[in-house]
C-alpha cells in the first residue's frame, strides 16, 4: 500500500499555560497542505524499516513509523511488514511530518489488514506517539488546543488560495522553541478572526515563538516579509519553525526568490 503522509501548518499558535505534565496548552487552527512525503507498505517475512530522501535522525527503531507498527503490534496479530518511508517533508520544521507519518501508518495498516479500528481509536492510538500525530487521522482543518491533541471544526474559508511555503534549513527543537515563551492566554479569540477575509488576518493572527526565533534567527522575518512585499495577504511561521508561509488570493510563483531554500508551492484545499 501506497500512501502520502502530508504536511500541515499552524495558523495562530497561542501558548496558553504550562501543564503539570511539563507540556503546554496551545490554541491553533491546523491546516493540511500538500507538501507530501511517500509511505509504502508491504508484506515481508520479517518487520523492517527503510528510509530514503532527507535524512532522518536516530536509528530506525526510533522512527515513528516503526513505534506505530509496534504499537499496533501488541493489540494485534499484525504479521511482519516492510515500511519504506521517502521524505520530502523537511524535519524540525513546523510542518509536523513526522506526525503525519505515523499517523498514515497507523490509517494504512489499518487498511491494509483489515483491523477495524475505528476513528476515534485510531486518534486515541495517535496520542500516544505525539501531541499533533492524532490531527492527521481525519486530516481536515481544525481549531486545536490542550496539548494540540483535542479538536473542534473550525469555520474557515481558504480553499483554492495558494499558498508558498519556505524553509531556509534552520532545524529549530521542540526544547530550544518553548524555552523562549511566557505563557499566557491571548486578548484574541483565533476562532473570531479566522472566520474573517485573510486580508484581515495581518496584525490579529499571530504565533507566539515568532517573538523570540525571530530575534534569534533574522532569516525568518526577513522571509516573512519578503512573501508580504510579494503579496501576501497573510504570512506567519508555522509551528515551531522553522518554515514560514504566506497565502495568495492568486497563484504566483515565487522559485527564483527563495532559490535558496527548500519551497513547496500549491492551492489549498
């Protein structure tokens, strides 16, 4: 089975307070986009786990892909597979690709050996791999918040605009990100100010690690400026960072100006 685990972007990322758990309560609206990595599955007579594309750090059975299929292992008779991961998505860069891969393990295998897990399982699953693995299983724009694992639909009307997406190859840790930020709840209601145009979005929409990654990293309000000079009518960091997005009313190709940089570029859904 062949299947395309793809990326997602914040939209608002508010730090709201810091669990007893040692995690944090955020408020976001999550938002699938096209940016793709491949996950092919097999029958095998014994389990492996191969990876190809940008390289992935640790060893394999670290991978999350390998900690879904063992997940699913110990409820399961699930028979050895082969899992062969090609990654385009790039890492530390928050898109959550690597959340998504897991994610599509679980929906794949799922599918592939007819397990029955129903939806609401297959989140529960999700959970114990990462706060925003869980998101991935419906895959649908959703406001988000407690660790980013809890979910509401969301009132938002972006399909059919594009979207240009650049990230410069900074990897920015889950740590290094949260180590920055003072949590506090937000003047803003993000579900209130999505509802409205993107062009109103400017200056109402904000993620809170920008304040401090941005200092510590001028490449990323110079990007994010370059994509409102270029006409954007909302542009941000997404996640953790490092990738900043902007969102067009119109197509527009923006290879040459950020040749540099790994880019994807398409229509939202």
């Amino acid at each position: 089975m062949l299947v395309f685990p793809n990326a997602k972007i914040n939209i608002g990322l508010h730090i709201v307070e810091r669990r007893p758990d040692g995690f944090h309560n955020i408020e976001s609206c999550f938002y699938p986009v096209g940016w793709s990595d491949a996950l092919e599955i097999t029958p095998a007579e014994e389990f492996s786990f191969q990876s190809d594309g940008i390289a992935i750090p640790g060893e394999g059975d670290d991978n999350l892909c390998t900690r879904a299929y063992q997940m699913l292992s110990r409820d399961f008779d699930l028979p050895p597979v082969k899992i062969h991961l090609l990654k385009a998505v790039p890492i530390g860069a928050g898109l959550g690709g690597g959340s998504s891969d897991a994610a599509f393990t679980i929906k794949a295998l799922n599918q592939m050996l007819d397990l029955g897990i129903d939806i609401d399982k297959q989140e529960e699953y999700a959970r114990k791999l990462g706060s925003d693995c869980a998101f991935f299983i419906r895959n649908k724009p959703m406001y988000c918040f407690e660790k980013g694992d809890k979910f509401e639909d969301i009132e938002i009307d972006i399909a059919g605009k594009w979207i240009v997406l650049i990230n410069p190859g900074i990897h920015i840790s889950t740590i290094e990100a949260y180590s920055g930020v003072v949590a506090k709840r937000s003047a803003v209601d993000l579900r209130t100010v999505l509802c409205k145009p993107v062009s109103e979005w400017k200056g109402r929409i904000e993620n809170d690690f920008e304040a401090t990654l941005f200092k510590k990293y001028p490449l990323l309000a110079e990007i994010k400026e370059t994509l409102y000079t270029r006409g954007a009518g909302y542009a941000a960091m997404s996640g953790s960072g490092s990738t900043i997005f902007g969102i067009f009313e119109k197509e527009k190709n923006l290879k040459d100006h950020f040749s540099d940089f790994r880019l994807w570029q398409g229509f939202l859904k």
